[in-house]
C-alpha cells in the first residue's frame, strides 16, 4: 500500500470522538469514486464520438442542469437572491476566483497532459462547481456525517456519476480531478457536521440552495450557449446569502 492510499484509509475509516458524535468519511469517498468511474467511462468514450455529437450531449445535459438552477432559485427569497448574487459577484471579481482556479486547472494540466489538452481547466472548473454547489452536497454530508445515513449522497453520486461521464466524453480528464475537490469538500463537511448542524439549519439551507441554483443555471448556460460567465466569480454569494439571511429573514 502506498502512502496516499494509506492516508486516503486512515481519513476514511478513522472515527473522530469529540463529544458531538462519530463521524465517517464514507458519504465523501462514494461520491469521489462515482465521479471517477462515471468520469472514466467518459474518458473511454471520448475519441469515439463525432464533435457534433459530444457537443449535441453537452447542449443536452447543460438544458437540464438549467432546469435544475431554475427550479433551485424559485425557491428562495428574491431578495435575498438579488443581494447575494450582486455583492457576490462584485467580491468574486475583486478577488479574481476564477483566474485562480483557471490557473490551478492550467497547473494540473501542464503536470497531467503536458498542455496537450486544453479543456482541462474548463472541465476541471466546470465539474467541481456543478458537484459541488447545491443543497445535496451540504445536507447529505451532514446526514452522513451525524447519522451515518448516506442515502442522499448516494442519490447524488449517481446523478454526479452520469453528469461526470458525459463532461468527461466532452472535456476531458479535467473533469476527473474535481473528484478530489469532492472529497475535500464533502468531507470536511462531513467531518464538522456536529458544528454544522446548528448553522446550515432548513431555512437557511433553502435560500443557500436557492443561490446555488443560480449559480447552476449559470453553469447551464455555458454549456448550452458558451456564455462564458465567470460562476467561480459567484461563490462569495452564498457567505452574502447566510449574512442576509441571519440579518433580516430569522
């Protein structure tokens, strides 16, 4: 056993003891695993279809995940939305988000494929958000974490799996690295999820999904329509949305 695989075990199945529960990394390390299977079955895929045909599944999943940010935003406050996403926006340009996980992708892929690949960073950035922001991600790692209950996490590793297999047939082995960024994520939560559980409450969990959901509906629309809108630049509005929230809505 090597010593990545000995630590990726010992993270996994070491139970954490802090007076608020035992927590396991499971829920994390089964969505890390269905993005890189769903994300290598893409890979395989990959030279064997038409340009026109990857792009025409591209289009596709990118339609639906626009209905899936469209019925996540109708749910919040609009208010809270357009404050969020407004101020969000204007901190994530300050801070240049993008261009920071663009070169991040840009170094993995001038270690990975030598420059060879040049969809590297875009699916690298595109998968991580779309895995990443929304409400299954924050309540299924809490459940998993507090409960041992990974039944949402693996309804999402599932839809993860199938949306990692079609980017991957599009953009690449980018797209296989946001499972790390998965885990990570996930899992931090998953850890925390004693603490957390007092902070990301029903309420406030609906209006940081309904933030998240415009954030997908952005990530659609660059697939459908190669908007190029810079999401990353979006994340500070879902810290917005919790201030907003806790200010004038509780």
């Amino acid at each position: 056993m090597t010593a990545s695989s000995a630590c990726v075990t010992l993270i996994a199945h070491r139970n954490i003891q802090k007076g608020w529960g035992i927590i396991r990394i499971t829920g994390a390390l089964i969505n890390m695993i269905a993005i890189l299977a769903g994300g290598g079955l893409g890979l395989l895929l990959k030279g064997r279809l038409t340009d026109q045909f990857s792009k025409s599944i591209l289009r596709a999943i990118g339609l639906c995940i626009c209905i899936i940010g469209i019925s996540g935003a109708l749910r919040g406050d609009v208010m809270l939305l357009i404050v969020s996403m407004s101020l969000g926006t204007f901190l994530g340009e300050l801070l240049r988000i993008e261009a920071g996980l663009n070169r991040a992708g840009e170094w993995l892929q001038n270690k990975i494929s030598k420059g060879k690949e040049s969809s590297f960073s875009e699916g690298f950035i595109t998968a991580t958000l779309l895995f990443c922001v929304g409400a299954m991600a924050v309540v299924g790692s809490i459940e998993s974490g507090l409960l041992d209950d990974q039944s949402v996490v693996v309804t999402k590793s599932i839809i993860d799996a199938v949306s990692a297999m079609i980017l991957a047939s599009s953009l690449g082995v980018g797209v296989l690295f946001s499972a790390f960024a998965v885990f990570l994520y996930q899992g931090s939560l998953e850890l925390f999820a004693g603490f957390l559980q007092h902070i990301f409450t029903p309420a406030l969990t609906l209006q940081i999904s309904a933030v998240g959901g415009v954030m997908i509906l952005g990530i659609g629309m660059n697939m459908v329509l190669d908007a190029k809108l810079r999401v990353a630049n979006f994340l500070p509005g879902f810290l917005v949305a919790a201030g907003y929230y806790y200010w004038f809505l509780r």
